[in-house]
C-alpha cells in the first residue's frame, strides 16, 4: 500500500496535505474499491507530512 501510494504520488507531483482528496481519489481508482479508506487515509497522511 504504501509503496503504491508512494508511486502515486510522484505521478501526480503531490507535495501537501492539501492535495489528499486527490490521491484518495486516484488511489481508489488505481487500487480498487477494496481499499480500507481509513488505512489509506492514514499511510497517506505518514507519507506527506
């Protein structure tokens, strides 16, 4: 998960937290509706800080 959200991240040139609504988004797509939303929310959250 969080390599993926990584990679994610680096495509999309996301640098804050302001932008998480727009990982969130894209990493549903990429990684599918199976996602939990809670430990996507929070390994997103470790990675932009």
């Amino acid at each position: 998960l969080t390599l993926a959200l990584k990679q994610l991240i680096e495509e999309l040139g996301v640098s804050s937290l302001k932008e998480q609504g727009l990982v969130m988004k894209e990493a549903k797509i990429k990684l599918g509706a199976s996602v939990d939303g809670k430990r996507l929310n929070l390994a997103l959250k470790e990675l932009l800080q």
